[in-house]
C-alpha cells in the first residue's frame, strides 16, 4: 500500500494541472513563438495566392487563413497577394513585395495603424472608423471612410495615394495636413513636393493593373500612361519656393514741400511746418510712405542732402540743418528769412514714388 501513494500523489497533481489549465489557448502563430495568450484578433489575414507571411518577431508563411493580432508584421512576397479583414469591416489587400510593420487596431471606435515599408495596399475603410498609414519618408495619410489605394516606394521615396469616393487625409514629409478630394489622387515628393490630379479609373482597374504589372506602383504607372498622366519623378524634390510677384514698374513724380495758392501755402511733401515768431526757426514734417526712385523711403536726411547739393543758399551758408528724426527737418536761418525759405520749398522740386 505505501508502493502505491507516491502513484496516487502523481495521478492527482496531473488533475489538478489539467483543471487548471482549463481555457488557455495556445496558439503558434501569435507572438511568434506559441506562447499561451488570451489576446483577441484584430481580424482575419488570407492568402489570395502564392506566398504571404506574417507575425511578429517570428514571422511565418500563411498557408491559407489564419487570425490577424495587434503589432503583427506583413510580408508579401514571389508575386504574392493578401489580404487582412479586420474586426471593423476594415479591409486592405496588398500585393507583391509590399512591408507592413506593427499593424494594430483598437475599436469601439476602431482605429487602425500601421507602418508601410515598400509598395502598398489598396481597400476599404467604412464610414466611422480610422485607418492611419505612416510612411519612411515622413509622410501620413488617414483614410476616414473610403475605398482607396496607398503606395509607397522605397527607391525613390515617393507615396502616392488615391482616394475613389470618401474622406482622405494626407501629410506631405515636413508640410501639415490636408484633404485630399474624392476621384483625386496625390504624389509626395520625399521633400515636401505634392502634385494632385485627377484618378479617372476605379479600385477594380488598380487591383487588375497592380496583378498584371506585378506591384502596386507598377501597376499605378501603367494606368497613368494609359491615361496621359504624368509619372510621379516629375515632382520637384524640394518644395515649392514662394516667389515674388513681378516688379511693377516704377512710376516716379516732382512734388515740392509745400503748394503756393495765391498768398496760402498747402501741404505736399511735407504734410506740416511751423516757424518761430521772429523768422529764424522752420521746422518741416515730412509725409511718411513717399520714396525715393531707388525705392529707399524719403527722409529728412534726403532732403537735407539734396539742398545742400542743389539749393544755392544753403550753399552760401544760410542754414544750418538738424534732422529732428527720420521725417522731421529743423532750419535754422542767418537771418529772418522763413516766410523767404517757405516759398523755396514751394519752388524746389524731388523726385519721388508716392506709395
């Protein structure tokens, strides 16, 4: 009897592990490496045809249908095609040589994300949920209820997505956010460059044209040959530069300080003065806004400098000049002379742009 209770002990550690263990699931293909895991799918991955693999850090071929879980990665390969439907109603199919990396999703509302390497994928998102797709060149597109296509390729850098009907959103590398319309489709330049056109075919054109051709952007080009549209290597890989608008041509005009009508003085150049009551003092207040004909402003040192050239008596040592600032004058006279040197300025004429 005593043989037979270590036995017995056996038998009842086995039933209570078996109990215990009642519900895990173990399942090889999740978490690369089959470890024992409660976590949901995110949807479902299938082969169209050929070779397509998938998981995290041991990644496998999909033979056939298999459930699809959050931060698994996606390979396409030897003219491969997959497709992934997620748990939103969400559905992408990628082609030949297309990378995904760290595909997750979360629902209620669903938000899908991923990181796509090389090539693309076109689908559909229903209205309600949110696909984001970020790419190596620094570019994003959010796809908020549509069908639609994204491609990205790694030798030149460029992504391009299209939009068939819906709600697209799109982030050039280093430029900010914009929509793109529905029927239009929009090549980023790895710099910043975007050019938008129009996309005169369906999502059923793309998915024959990227089978035949091999790839998406393969099969991206030859629609845009068949319909005349330009390739995408035509983009300016900077963005574009703003320039300025044509120079107009420069107009210049002779005004004075002041206008004479009969016994009055007007404003012109200067828009104010005044004089001390003896006549020695006059101050001029210039119009601010006028320039000169190279385009530098017209100041109180301009015309300082150009009665000193040109006005005989301030030559002669009449005057003494002090530039008050930028668009006020000081004369100080030799004499009585302001009422003399007012009706000078009426006289002595300047070239100048009037803004």
């Amino acid at each position: 009897m005593k043989v037979l209770q270590p036995f017995i002990s056996l038998l009842a550690i086995l039933f209570l592990a078996a109990s215990c263990c009642n519900g895990c699931t173990i399942d090889g293909n999740n978490g690369g490496g089959g470890g024992t895991t409660a976590e949901e799918p995110i949807g479902d991955i299938v082969r169209v045809h050929t070779r397509v693999e998938a998981g995290r850090s041991n990644i496998k071929e999909v033979t056939d249908w298999r459930k699809f879980y959050n931060n698994e990665s996606v390979r396409v390969v030897n003219n491969g095609k997959g497709r992934i439907d997620f748990n939103d109603g969400s559905t992408i199919t990628l082609y030949n040589n297309t990378i995904t990396d760290q595909v997750t999703a979360k629902f209620n509302p669903a938000e899908i994300g991923l990181y796509l390497s090389n090539q693309g994928f076109e689908g559909y998102v229903p209205h309600g949920s949110s696909f984001s797709v970020d790419m190596p060149n620094g570019s994003n597109v959010k796809i908020l209820g549509t069908r639609f296509f994204v491609i990205y390729d790694r030798d030149t850098s460029y992504s391009v997505i299209g939009n068939f009907d819906g709600t697209v959103l799109f982030t050039p590398p280093g430029g900010s956010e914009q929509s793109l319309p529905p029927q239009t489709m929009v090549d980023m330049a790895p710099e910043g460059g975007i050019n938008i056109l129009e996309l005169p075919y369906g999502p059923t054109n793309f998915e024959e044209s990227a089978d035949r051709y091999g790839s998406p952007m393969e099969g991206v080009r030859a629609l845009r040959e068949e319909y005349s549209q330009p390739q995408p290597g035509w983009i300016a890989t900077e963005p574009p530069v703003a320039t300025e608008p044509p120079a107009k041509p420069i107009t210049t005009v002779f005004r004075r300080l002041v206008i004479k009508e009969g016994d009055s003085y007007l404003p012109d150049l200067a828009e104010s003065w005044e004089m001390d009551p003896d006549g020695y003092i006059i101050i001029f207040h210039l119009r601010p806004g006028v320039y000169q004909p190279n385009g530098d402003p017209f100041t109180s040192f301009t015309v300082e400098e150009r009665l000193m050239a040109d006005w005989q008596y301030a030559r002669d040592g009449n005057v003494k000049f002090e530039r008050i600032d930028d668009y006020t004058l000081r004369f100080d006279l030799s004499g009585p002379d302001a009422y003399y040197v007012l009706d000078q300025m009426s006289v002595f004429e300047f070239e100048v742009q009037l803004g």
